[in-house]
C-alpha cells in the first residue's frame, strides 16, 4: 500500500509539474501581444511574487513545524517545536528497557555466585582427600549432586 501511495504521489507532482508549465509557456506567448507599459507592470508583479514564494519557502520549514512531522516513508518523527514532556515520553520504553537488561545482568551474576557458593560449601564440608581438588571431573561430580 506504501508503494501505490508513493506511486499516486509521484503521478500528482508530475502532472501538477506539467499543468504548470504549459500555464507558463501560454501565459508567456499571450504576453508578446501586450503593450510596454503593462508587460512590465506583469513582470513587476511576476518579481514580487516570486520574492514572497522564496520567502514563505525559507520561514515555513521553521515556523510551521509541526511537533509530529511525517517523513517520506510514512513514519512519525519528533519535530524541533515537540514539548519536553513528549519527548520525554518517547524515550521512556528505551529507560525501561535499559532498566530490563540490567535487572537480567544482576540476577545472572548473583546466580553464578550462588553456584560457586553452593560448591565451595559442598567442599569444605565433605572429608575429601587432598588429590579430589585436583581433579578435572570433581567440579562436574558437585554438579550432579546438586538436586
């Protein structure tokens, strides 16, 4: 549906484009029949209007930029006007998930402390030959134990 959309637009510009220079290259030969004094009041007029366009075209990004702009590809983006508070609000899921992450580091590392407590406690409370320490398979013996 994006795509058709986008496809509509293009169709819209470029027949406002072509209506536009047509209306110009009409308005443009009706004008080499007209008298001195009122072709150039024409293009006085023409001038100033042109000067307003580019003004308006400079300010309206500026001044009437909404909080909420839509980007071409049809997402919301926060604006250069948009409140504290809104902006606040749109980073509130990145705290949370930031919040979330480390909230899953903490309960992994005490996890692991309680393993390795778990072990050494197993350790010092059994009568074990010093040569047990040393083995490679006595770690995963205190695994299997374990319930």
């Amino acid at each position: 549906m994006k795509r058709t959309t986008r496809t509509h637009h293009a169709d819209i510009d470029a027949l406002q484009a072509r209506i536009g220079l047509r209306l110009a290259a009409r308005l443009t030969e009706q004008n080499r029949g007209l008298p001195g004094d009122i072709s150039e009041r024409l293009r006085v007029a023409r001038d100033q209007a042109m000067q307003r366009a580019r003004a308006a075209r400079m300010l309206s990004p500026v001044a009437a930029a909404p909080a909420l702009a839509r980007t071409p590809s049809g997402s919301v983006a926060l604006g250069p006007d948009t409140p504290w508070w809104l902006r606040l609000v749109s980073a509130t899921p990145l705290l949370l998930l930031l919040a979330g992450l480390l909230l899953i580091q903490h309960t992994h590392e005490m996890s692991q402390i309680r393993a390795a407590a778990e072990v050494d406690a197993d350790l010092l409370a059994d009568d074990l030959p010093p040569d047990a320490y040393s083995d490679p398979g006595f770690f995963e013996f205190l695994k299997q134990r374990q319930p």
